[in-house]
C-alpha cells in the first residue's frame, strides 16, 4: 500500500515539475519574440517555431499570459501600436490551432478584410478583443478549448485533448 502511494506521488510531483518547466520555458519564448520588430516577423522567429513544434499541449499554457499586458518591441502595423505579451500569447496560439473568430471576439467578418499581408489572422481582432477585455477572451478561450475544440475531434487525438486540459485545470489551481 505504500509502495502505491509513494509512486503516486512521485508520478504527480513529477506531472507538477513537468508542467511549470514548459510554462517557464514558454514564458522565456514569448520573452524572446517580444524583441521582434514587427508583427509579420513572429511566426518566422526560432522562438515561435519551437512554440508551435510543442503543439496543442501548450494552448492551455499560452492562455495563461492572454492577459499579460507588458509591452513589447512588436509593432503591429496593422494597429499602429505596440503588442503586449499577451496578445502575443494569443497570436501563437491561433497559429498552433485556428480559432473560432466569431465566436470568441463577437465579430463576423462577412468581408474577410484582415491586416493586409500579415499571416496573423487574429491580429485583426485584437481591437475587439482589448473592448471585452483579455480575461473575458481568456475565459471563452478556456470554454471553447475544453468544449468545442474537443467536440471536433474523434478517437485517440480527442482522448489526448481531454488529458491535455485535465491536467491544466489540476495544475493551475
């Protein structure tokens, strides 16, 4: 009986460390594209690559810096200002999976205007994103990863999202 509750413990302090290492090591990617000079340059950063490469398991994480609202050196040419840490947490996180655009940000966009040759597909939004406030869009952010983003998704893959924001929700209380 102990030997069962020493290796629970072990696999759930080891699930811990494993956890807030990414989230650490994730904070300083986001550190590191924050000294680009332009919005359109983010995707094409080392940094952003190794983001993406860590893939679907680091949504929940980037959700946790949507509301870090430190500026940086990235200039969004398509808003004329500057973008915060947490808009370019969101920006990585559409690039690993497209977002629901409508149903987070409240507006259609019937005409498919975007910011002219920029790949950030949600840098559009952000504006409305800022109205309602980054914890709202956090929080629909939340829902829709752990509702309908799994929902669209069948077997194995939905089994893995599943565990993916269980143990973000364990771990971020």
């Amino acid at each position: 009986m102990k030997k069962n509750g020493l290796l629970f413990l072990t696999l759930l302090l080891n699930l811990n460390l494993s956890y807030s290492q990414t989230e650490s090591e994730i904070d300083l990617l986001l550190i590191g594209i924050a000294e680009t000079e332009n919005s359109k340059g983010i995707i094409k950063t080392e940094q952003a690559e190794k983001i993406i490469a860590f893939g679907e398991k680091s949504l929940p994480i980037l959700a946790d810096f949507f509301t870090d609202s430190t500026l940086t050196k990235v200039k969004s040419e398509c808003h004329e200002r500057n973008l915060t840490k947490g808009e370019i947490a969101i920006i990585m996180a559409d690039q690993i999976d497209r977002m629901p655009y409508a149903l987070l940000t409240g507006v259609q966009n019937c005409l498919l205007e975007f910011c002219k040759d920029n790949s950030n597909l949600i840098e559009y939004y952000l504006p409305w994103v800022n109205r309602d406030g980054f914890l709202n869009f956090k929080e629909k952010y939340i829902s829709w990863l752990s509702g309908e983003w799994i929902k669209n998704v069948s077997g194995k893959k939905r089994r893995e999202r599943k565990k993916i924001i269980k143990e973000w929700k364990n771990t971020s209380r």
